[in-house]
C-alpha cells in the first residue's frame, strides 16, 4: 500500500524564513556601497525593491534609490564583494533558525507523505554557510539555489524547478517565504503559500494562502489542509 500513499511536498525558502539574514545582507551590502561607490548614506529599507530577487537585484534596487547607474560590470563585482563581506560576519556572528523552523522541518522528515526542498535565491555559496550556521538538515532535501535558475522571482521557475526535482506535482506543495515576489512566485508555481511576517506585515503578503507571525504555528497536519483544501 506505500506506493499508493499522497506525498506532499514543502518548499522553504531560506533568506528571512529559516534564518533572520536580512540585517547581515544588508550590513555587508551597505559596505559595498561605501567602499565601492562612495556612497555613504544606503540604508537597509532601500534594498526592499530587491528582497527575495537574488543579490543583483538587491544591488540594484539601492542603486535606484541613490541615483547610481551601474554596469553589469560594477553589479557583478558588487555581488562578489558582498558575498565576501556577509561571510565575515556570518564567521563571528552565527545565525541561529527562526522560531520553529527546525521543528517544522523534523516533523515533515519523519513522515513518509512529505518531501523537503530548500530553494533560494542566493548562491550556493552565499546559502549554504547560512544553512550550516543555522543547523538546517538540508543534506536530506531537494537544495536548489539561484545559480541553477535563469529567471530570478517573481517568476514561478526556481518553485517549479524545486517541486520537479521533489517528483511532486507544484499543486501537492506548499511554499514558504517572507517577501511578496517570493508569494507571487509561489502562486505562479501553481503551489499553495504560507507567508511568514518575519521580514514585512501581513498586507504585503496578501496573496499568500496563509499568513503566521512564526513557523511555530504551523504543523505537517495543517499543510496537509492546506493542499488538500479542507
């Protein structure tokens, strides 16, 4: 009868939804600006525009702000340096998980009806320190990152990729983000949604299917709900 059991999958997603990363991209990308462009007043809310995007849009969304018209050149050295620079402070600051991240994703791991993916916008590079900081068993999921995509979100591609290398319908996942492009992704996927409020308020995050101030309210039982439409 195991062959004929339902799987479901769960998506996480990692910036702001496994780990609180947003200060330290910001701080190392606010450092980028100075050293690299001389411009001294970035702060962390003119990145919003990029949030979730990769770390090319992240450069960039700031860049508008300040009026800056960078090459590809200079956005592909400012990403480089930003990566350099968050990994210092990931060395002497490690990052614990969210509230509940790591219960989640237990529970899901031992049940026979769910598989587990991990898919981000950043680097493997940039990613995978974070996950190791934060103690994420991630060896025992789907691990896609944005180095495998063309199409960065709100384009449903990284999910899709995600849900495919699961072997599990997008329909039969839920995803979980923290940005509304990550939320537009998700419903583009075709997946269901759990918005987390740790990086905005609910109002952004208003297309998701469900939204929770913490992962701590959430169980595999109510994903399965969630899917199943009951």
């Amino acid at each position: 009868m195991s062959n004929t059991i339902k799987c479901y999958g769960l998506i996480f997603d990692v910036d702001g939804v496994i780990a609180d990363t947003e200060p330290y991209n910001a701080r190392a990308t606010i450092k980028v600006f100075e050293d690299l462009f001389g411009v001294k007043d970035v702060k962390r809310q003119d990145f919003n525009a990029g949030l979730g995007r990769g770390a090319e849009e992240y450069i960039k969304a700031a860049a508008r702000v300040h009026g800056l018209n960078l090459t590809n050149e200079q956005v592909e050295k400012a990403a480089l340096m930003r990566q350099e620079n968050f990994l210092k402070i990931l060395e002497k600051e490690p990052l614990p998980p969210f509230d509940g991240v790591l219960e989640l994703i237990n529970a899901a791991l031992d049940r026979d009806d769910f598989k587990l993916a991990v898919a981000t916008s950043s680097t493997r590079q940039i990613s995978e320190p974070t996950l190791q900081s934060a103690k994420i068993p991630y060896e025992k999921t789907v691990y896609i990152t944005g180095d495998k995509i063309r199409h960065k979100k709100p384009n449903p591609e990284i999910f899709l990729l995600a849900a495919g290398s699961m072997g599990i319908a997008p329909a039969d996942c839920v995803v979980i983000e923290d940005a509304p492009n990550g939320v537009q992704a998700a419903k583009a996927a075709g997946a269901k949604c759990i918005a987390v409020t740790n990086s905005t308020n609910a109002a952004n995050l208003s297309e998701a299917d469900l939204i929770c101030d913490t992962l701590t309210q959430i169980d595999p039982e109510m994903i399965i709900k969630l899917i199943d439409g009951k």
